[in-house]
C-alpha cells in the first residue's frame, strides 16, 4: 500500500518558512514583497484562482495587487499595463492569470514580463536558464513537484524517471529539473508507441496529461513514486487525476491525491518565488546603486593617475 503525499501539509509547513523569509525582507527593505496578479475577463475558474492566490500573499504577509481587466483589451493594451507593473518597485512578481482570452497572443503577453518579475516561470529567460542549469525563477507547478518528490527520503540520483506530458508548463521543465537532479529521463506524449511499456519502467512517474485514469494500475511500476498532476472531473462530478488512484496505490510506494496533491504546491511555490525575486530585485538594486556611487571617485581617480 502506497504511502499518500499530503501536498496540503507539505504547503502549510513550507508556508511558514515563506513567512518569516517575507517578514525579514520588510525588516531589511521597509515593506513587504509584492505580488500582481492580473486576471482578464471574467472566467469562473480563474477567478476562483485568482483568490486562493491573492489568500495564500495574506496568509504568508505578502502584498497582493489583483487588478481584473476587461475580456475586450487588446494585446497591445495588455502589453503596455504589464509595462506599468514592469516599472513599480513594490511589485516583485507579476502572474498574468492563464489562459487568457483567445484574442491575445499568450506568447506575446507573458514574454512582456520582465524575467526578474516572472514568478510563474514561463519567460523563456527562466526556461533558458532551466534547461542549461543555471539558477532562475522556475515554473511552479513542476517545482512544487520536485518538492514533493524530495519529501519521499527516497535518493532518486540514478533513478528511471517517466515524464507523461510534454507541455511548457510542466512536463518540459519537469522533465529538466529531474535531469538537475541526475535522474535518467523518458519523456512520453500523444505519439507514444507502446505507452504502458515505457510507464512501467518509471521509478518515478509524473503524469501530466489532463485525462481520467489514463495510468492505470498495470502501468506503474511496483514501488514507483507516482506524482500525478493532472486535474479532471469524474463522472461523478468530483475532482480526479490522471492515474486511477485506487489501483495505483496498491502498487506505488508513494502517491499524490488528486486533490491534495500537486495544487496546493502550486501556490506555494508561487509565493516562493515572489519573495526569491523580491530579494535578487533589492539586491541588483543595492549594487547598481553602489555602481553609480563609485564611479564618479573611480573616474577622478583615472584623472589623477593618468
């Protein structure tokens, strides 16, 4: 019987953390880090959203700025406000609530955000940075992921990671970060031949497809770390992942519901990164500053020398 991965519990203890980790940046900066959050039009799932989002800033003493625009703005227009939160210093992190309305161009949008304020991770800044190795803002569905995986005590170096799923969002920068973390990694999708066999070989196998028990329990791997990021709805109305989670927990070692999983690491990570950018802004600001402040005494140096 699988052990269950409380993605719950996970998030409220490392909320904690982000709290004192924003509490010390108003102590050292005078004001709490900043999150914006623009939603456009008025889809009922985004808003809804869009409110846990801007509950989880007050529960960990972040400032939320939620600003709701109308279905109609163009992309242009779109642009040119992202712009205005690009320029504001109380704003750290800037998520535009997804998926936008078909007329904008999603590409376009997001790539308007500065790389140091994208606290969702989908820049191709961050994405670049991610896949080369380098330190960055990454997306937080897959890092929430990675999180719940590191909370197993299982040492994946070397491990057959098994990554359904190929979209920007999370099955490539999942994929990435498994690398990062030294696992052998197959990446499956629609054009997969033979899909069972290849899930059977996973000693972790993230799913991230959005379709009902598409995993069934014959395709896991006894003993597999199983992370199951799709959200759907049953027949019955209620919330269910990508694996059929009560076949797959009698062969799984560790498993995540579906809810209680994946999302509420989602937003958590969120907040993480919004106080990771807070700080890198304050700092890169506090060296410009000090850049300016020298360089006036280092020209009249080179005068006096030369």
């Amino acid at each position: 019987m699988a052990q269950i991965i409380d993605g719950k519990a996970i998030a409220e203890q490392m909320r904690l953390q982000i709290r004192d980790d924003a509490k010390n940046f108003k102590a050292e900066y005078g004001r709490a880090p900043g999150l914006a959050v623009v939603l456009v039009g008025s889809d009922p799932a985004s808003q809804i959203y869009v409110r846990s989002k801007i509950a989880a800033c007050e529960q960990c003493e972040i400032n939320s700025f939620a600003y709701r625009l109308s279905t109609g703005i163009s992309t242009q227009g779109l642009k040119s406000f992202i712009d205005q939160l690009n320029a504001r210093r109380d704003v750290d992190g800037i998520l535009v609530q997804l998926p936008l309305p078909a007329h904008l161009d999603e590409r376009e949008i997001l790539a308007q955000i500065k790389p140091e304020k994208d606290v969702d991770g989908f820049h191709t800044m961050n994405a670049g940075a991610l896949f080369v190795g380098e330190d960055c803002l990454p997306a937080c569905t897959p890092a929430g992921c990675m999180e719940l995986i590191k909370t197993t005590g299982e040492d994946i170096a070397g491990k057959h990671a098994v990554v359904v799923g190929r979209s920007n969002i999370v099955g490539k920068p999942i994929s990435m970060m498994l690398l990062k973390n030294d696992c052998t990694v197959t990446m499956c999708h629609s054009r997969t031949q033979a899909l069972p066999d290849m899930t059977r070989q996973g000693d972790i196998l993230v799913s991230a497809v959005g379709k009902k028990s598409m995993i069934s329990g014959e395709m896991i791997k006894p003993g597999a770390i199983i992370i199951d990021v799709g959200i759907n709805r049953g027949d019955d109305g209620k919330l269910c992942g990508d694996v059929d989670f009560d076949a797959a927990k009698e062969v799984a070692s560790h498993i995540t519901p579906v809810p209680g999983g994946v999302g509420p690491m989602t937003i958590t990570m969120l907040l993480s990164n919004t106080v990771k950018a807070a700080n890198r802004q304050a700092i890169a600001r506090a060296l410009a500053k000090r850049a300016a402040l020298d360089f006036p005494y280092k020209s009249a140096c080179r005068q006096i020398v030369y």
